[in-house]
C-alpha cells in the first residue's frame, strides 16, 4: 500500500526541510508533495533544491492561489498514493505519527490523529488555546455525536476512494473544513477511527493567529458555527419524509 504525504506551506521555508526529511525516513513507499502558495519567503524554492535528487519529495508552487482547504484538495488530486496524509508542515505534527495513521487504514476509510483519544496529549504552550481547542471540539462531539472527539485534528490518513466519496469542500477558509470532511464522513458510512497523538508546539514562525485575539476568536466562532450548521442539516435531513 504506497502512501502520499501533502503538507500544505505558507512561509514555512525554516523547518520544511527538516519536516521532509523527517517524514522521509518515517514512512516507507512515500511520496511528498509539498503544497505551497506562492511564500514570500520561496518555501517552494527550498523544497525543490533539498530534494532535487530525490524523486520522493517535491513542491506545487500555486500562484494566485490561497488557502488551506483548496491547498489539500488540490494536493490529494496531484499524489497517487493509495493512502493519503496531509498535516501541518511545521513541526508540531510529528512524523513518526504517519505510519501509525497509515496502518489504522487497514481497518478504516479514514484515521484521525487525535489528541483526545485514551494516550493523546495537547502539549503545547498555550494554555488558553489548548482549553480553546478542547472547549470546541468538546462541543463538535456533543452536537455531532460520532466516534470522532478531535474534530480539528488536521492530521488525518484517507484511503483514496474515501476520498473520492467524501471529497475536500474548498469553500471553507480554514480548519472548519476538517469537521466537515469527518462529519460528512460518518454521515456516508465510512469507518472513522481515531488514533492518539501528542501535539507539539510549532517549531518556528508563528501561527495564524499570534498576536490577533480577535482572530482566534473569529477562527474559533467559525468552528462552531460550522458544528451548528452541520447539527442543522443534519436534523432536517433526518425529518425529511
């Protein structure tokens, strides 16, 4: 079973290398495809000369192009593998994570990685994002219900035709598009499974978020708009005759 990594960049160009090279020596049968858009600071650029001998990893370089959920979908329409991961590409996401997710597929459609299942660990330094995160996601399993309790996990494994089935909806802004894709999932029958992880703090750079509360908090409500428009359609669909 060959496997397909898609890590989705933006100015990520000190620690894709090493994340690269991580997943590399993690993961046997792999190819990487390194999805960037368009970096001020040539993220696509290093990935191309690091890994120009080696026909594993590569980089898309999308121009006038943005987001992440567009970035993943177009990532998984780009790899061959039969199973597909996509992550973060900075770090927090250990590689060592990936075979485990892999294997799990043997027996699921999809493997979440999940810092709320028996063994998982939210370990980064922020206390109010990891009450934040947990408060959200504590919420998406109560309203959703579900065997999935990490809903914006982001680390995520997929059989191919899964991935046909239930494909990436690109008209999300960011990680919402995750508790869509795992809701909707669960809702076409797939085998869901979680596999626990420890979630790290983020090598370098900052995240989207630092420094703006009003835009974690924004990022936070759509989340939970998210959870409650997805409770919605699935109670209408349910009173339908």
């Amino acid at each position: 079973m060959t496997t397909s990594v898609v890590l989705p960049t933006y100015n990520e160009r000190d620690v894709i290398i090493g994340v690269v090279g991580e997943i590399l020596d993690a993961v046997k049968d792999v190819e990487v495809l390194v999805v960037d858009d368009d970096s001020p600071d040539r993220t696509w650029e290093a990935v191309d000369h690091a890994f120009a001998e080696d026909g594993r990893a590569r980089a898309l370089r999308r121009v006038g192009r943005r987001g992440l959920p567009s970035a993943i979908a177009e990532g998984i329409a780009g790899t061959r593998g039969d199973v597909v991961v996509w992550l973060d590409a900075d770090g927090s996401m250990p590689a060592d994570v990936i075979p485990r997710l892999v294997a799990a597929t043997a027996d699921a459609d999809v493997a979440v990685a999940s810092r709320y299942a028996a063994g998982g660990r939210d370990a980064r330094d922020s206390v109010t994002r990891i009450l934040a995160s947990r408060a959200i996601n504590g919420f998406g399993t109560l309203a959703l219900g579900g065997p999935v309790r990490d809903w914006t996990s982001g680390f995520v494994a997929a059989r191919r035709p899964a991935l046909v089935r239930v494909p990436i909806r690109t008209d999300h802004v960011y990680g919402e598009y995750c508790i869509d894709f795992l809701h909707r999932a669960c809702r076409q029958g797939l085998r869901v499974i979680e596999v626990p992880y420890t979630f790290v703090e983020r090598r370098a750079g900052t995240t989207k978020t630092a420094g703006s509360v009003r835009r974690f908090a924004a990022l936070g409500l759509r989340y939970v708009q998210t959870i409650r428009r997805l409770r919605r359609d699935r109670h209408t669909e349910e009173d339908r005759p």
